[in-house]
C-alpha cells in the first residue's frame, strides 16, 4: 500500500529540499520504499546521500506549495540534530516541525533500471510529533488536485478540467481556511 506525506532530503549545498512523495509500506510501516522518478531533485539527493525524512502531514497547504515547488525556504524545517539531539546529532537531515509523524529513512537498495527508481529503505527514526488533526474530503481533494498538478504534462486538458470541477464543490462544501488557500493556488496552476 502507499502512504502520501512530504519527504525532506538534502541538496548538495546543504539546504533542504521538500517535495511530496508516496512511499509504498507495509501497514505496520515497518518495510519502506521509496519511488522517486529519476529525473527529481529528490532521486538526485536521495542517490547522493542515501537519507530522506518522510513525514505524515494534516496541512492541505503545505502540500500544495510542495509540489508547486514554493516551499525552498520554507521557516518550519528544522535540522535532524537539533530536533532529537541526543540520537541524531551527526545525522544529516531536515524535519517539518509541524507534522504529524517522522520517519527517518536510509536507503540500502537502489534499483534505477526504470525510470521511476525503487529504493528500500531502513528506519531510523520513527516519532510522533503530535495528533493527526482530522479527515476532511476538502483536503482529500487538495491532494488528488495536487497529484493533477504534478502530472499536468502527462494529462489530457480535457480531464484535468474535468477533475479540477468535480474537486472544486467538494472544497467549497467542506473547506477550511488553509484547503481554500491551497484551492487558490491549485486552482491557478491548473487552470493555466
Ligand atoms: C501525493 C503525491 C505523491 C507523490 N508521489 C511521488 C512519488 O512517489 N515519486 C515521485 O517521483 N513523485 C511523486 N510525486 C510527484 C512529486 O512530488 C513532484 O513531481 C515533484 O515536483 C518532484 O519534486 P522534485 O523534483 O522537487 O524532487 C507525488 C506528488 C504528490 C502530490
């Protein structure tokens, strides 16, 4: 089964980088692996050091500027080491101090013979930061509109359209104020 979250990796100057990924696990989430396409910043920096951090998040809006690719600066990432110290203070790594779970994780198997590279993983970190907020279809719909976003080359106009209206009455039944933002600024990339 996948599990949809953001993943923090490392670019080469030592800044974080942000992306949403879907990780395939088993439901215990003991077994991990990560499908990064190869032409992503993420593969890049995954291949480079072998660590990632995933993360279970409850923030339509946050999602949404991940995969818009706004979030290069974002205030709320932390180093691994100053987060849990005494366990990770030569760990390279960022964690988003506003999600739900982290799960830190090291790669021991690379396969790149597709395109879309398959990577197992070992946990070496697993916390909760705090309680998962809640279910909302609003922000179930910002994430199905954030996959549309992040496969608008490979769609026909004609479906996104489609989609893009069928999510927009579910967002405006149901939506906080955070999934009406995230909704705005969907709504415009996709609408492009
Ligand atoms: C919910 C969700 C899950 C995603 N899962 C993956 C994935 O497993 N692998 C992948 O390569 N891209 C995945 N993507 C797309 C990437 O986040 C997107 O292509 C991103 O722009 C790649 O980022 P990067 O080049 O900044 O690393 C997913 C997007 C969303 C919204």
């Amino acid at each position: 089964m996948v599990i949809e979250g953001i993943i923090t990796t490392e670019n080469p100057d030592g800044s974080p980088h942000l992306a949403p990924i879907g990780p395939h696990v088993d439901e215990a989430l003991t077994r991990w692996e990560l499908k990064p396409f190869q032409t992503s910043t993420t593969f890049s920096n995954l291949r480079r050091t072998n660590r990632g951090v995933f993360h279970v998040v409850d923030d339509a809006l946050l999602m949404a500027n991940a995969v818009l690719g706004r979030c290069r600066h974002a205030k709320e990432l932390l180093p691994l080491s100053d987060s849990f110290r005494a366990s990770f203070e030569n760990e390279h790594g960022w964690v988003l101090v506003d999600a739900c779970r982290v799960f830190g994780l090291e790669i021991l198997r690379w396969d790149v013979s597709q395109p879309r590279a398959n990577a197992e993983c070992r946990l070496t970190l697993n916390r909760e930061l705090r309680a998962f907020w809640g279910w909302n279809r609003a922000a179930h719909s910002v994430l199905e509109l954030c996959i549309l976003a992040s496969r608008l080359h490979l769609l026909p106009h004609d479906e996104v359209q489609r989609e893009r209206e069928r999510h927009q009455i579910i967002i405006e039944k149901t939506a906080g104020q955070r999934e009406r933002a995230a909704w705005e600024l969907l709504n415009r990339h996709l609408s492009q």
